[in-house]
C-alpha cells in the first residue's frame, strides 16, 4: 500500500513570519487529527515546498515535525559560475529531502525544456549524497487536451526522463500529474479524468519496471482544495496531491490533510 503524500508548492508567496506560523498550524492540527484516529499516528507524508529564502527555516522548524521540506527548483550543475541557481549539496546541506522538477511554470515562464528537466532528474540520482527525492511534474495543456492529445504529451514529458534516467531511477521519485487547464484556475480535474491520466501513467511504468510502477506515488495537481481532495484521492492510482493556493493557509491545508486522513480510516 503506497503512502500518501500531500505536498504544498507555495511558488512566489510567503514570508518568514508565514513559513514558522505554517508549519506550526499544520504540524498541530494533523498531529490532532492522528490522535483521534485508530492509527494514533500521522499515516501520511506531509511535505511543504516553500520559496528559495525560506527552506532552511522551513528546515530548521520542522525539524521535530512530521513535515518534511522540499525546494521549487534546482540546478542541474554541481556548482560553478552559474549566477542565481542553487545545487542539489546547498538544499540537501539546510535539510531539504525533495526537489520540484519540471512544473508547468517552469516549463512555460522560463523555458525548461523536457531535455532540462531530464538534466536535473539525472543530477539527482548522481548526486546520492545528497538524496534529494525528484517530484517530477507532467501535465497537458488545455490545448492538448481538447485536441485529445493528452496522453501523448503526458508521454512523451515522461519519456524524455526515463530515456535519459533508466527506468531504475523511478524507485525513488515522486510523479506529479498536474493538468495545465486545472492549475490557478479552480477547474479541477474530475475524479474520473484525474484516474484515467494516472492510471496510464502507471501502466506506462508498469510496461518497463511493475515493482516501481507499483511502489511509485503519483500526486495530483490542479485546483485541490478541502472540498475534493477526498474524492480525487480516493481513486485508485491517485496517491496525494501537490497543492498551490490551498496550501498557503493552515485552515485549507489541515482540510486537506485532515480528508487524506479520514481516507486512510476509511480504508
Ligand atoms: P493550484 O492548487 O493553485 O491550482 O496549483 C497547483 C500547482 O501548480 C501545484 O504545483
């Protein structure tokens, strides 16, 4: 049985008076929430993926938490004169254990190409003293989906990873599903559309490696909110989310915690 993982990307928002106060209001009210479960104990991973500035306090303050940190970006170089960009050593160093790869900003604002992407995975599985764990991000665009391209582009974003990484690399990274059309626009995904795009992912992987096709959490992107975070990651292939503007306040964050956890009792 895969553990959940409900992850927060706050992109450009934040503060450090957010990030202490965040963490502490999220690390409570899902410790509450465990307590009065039959588990007693937090049956699921937390992650948080705060801006650059702030991942060492994050760090620092969840250190005694069940929350674990994680950056937005990084570099696919191990260090040099690369004005701007932060390495894999300097997050693993102030306690970061996962990296975003590839989300559809990146891809779309400043230009990361699938070759990029697969870059900074493959720096990642190099970099082994680092252990920092790849959340890669793949998702179509409106465009693609209405054109019933989705599952093509889906694909080929992760065939451009596994070409470059070997399958093998998959044991230890995170897949994020996240459809362009859903993200900041509060149009999720149906359940139902969500699991079909999961569901070929998985298979995909199932095709090269079942044990990691297996093992593998794949997280949904899009417009999660407390309201349907409990449907959408009910669905059999859908393993947690990776939330934008709802993981910026401690009330809809827990909510979505808090219906991950009643998932788990449910089961
Ligand atoms: P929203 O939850 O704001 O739609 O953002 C999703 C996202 O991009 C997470 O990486």
């Amino acid at each position: 049985m895969r553990r959940f993982l409900v992850a927060g990307n706050w992109k450009m928002h934040g503060s450090s008076e957010m990030t202490a106060d965040l963490i502490s209001g999220v690390a409570r009210r899902a410790f509450d929430a465990a307590r009065l479960s039959e588990q007693k104990e937090l049956s699921y991973d937390i992650l948080v993926c705060p801006p650059a500035p702030y991942l060492g306090q994050a760090a620092n303050h969840s250190e005694s938490l069940p929350i674990a940190v994680g950056a937005q970006n990084v570099s696919q170089h191990e260090s040099g004169a690369f004005t701007g960009e932060v390495s894999l050593a300097m997050l693993s160093e102030i306690g970061c254990e996962y990296v975003l790869l590839g989300h559809s900003e990146r891809r779309e604002l400043f230009g990361e190409s699938d070759t990029l992407i697969a870059e900074k995975f493959a720096a990642c599985v190099a970099n082994s003293s680092a252990s920092i764990v790849p959340v890669l991000c793949i998702g179509e665009t409106l465009e693609d989906r209405q054109s019933g391209d989705t599952e093509a582009v889906v694909e080929a974003q992760l065939d451009a990873v596994i070409n470059k990484v070997g399958i093998a690399a998959f044991d230890n990274a995170v897949i994020a599903y996240e459809p362009v059309w859903a993200i900041g626009t509060g149009e999720t995904a149906s359940p139902e559309q969500a699991q079909e795009v999961h569901a070929f992912i998985r298979a995909k992987l199932n095709g090269l490696d079942s044990a990691i096709a297996d093992k593998i959490r794949i997280v949904y992107g899009g417009s999660v909110k407390p309201s349907n975070a409990g449907e959408l990651f009910a669905q059999k292939d859908i393993d947690g989310g990776l939330i934008g503007g709802a993981s910026l306040d401690v009330d809809s964050f827990s909510g979505i915690c808090e219906a991950t956890q009643k998932l788990i009792e449910n089961t």
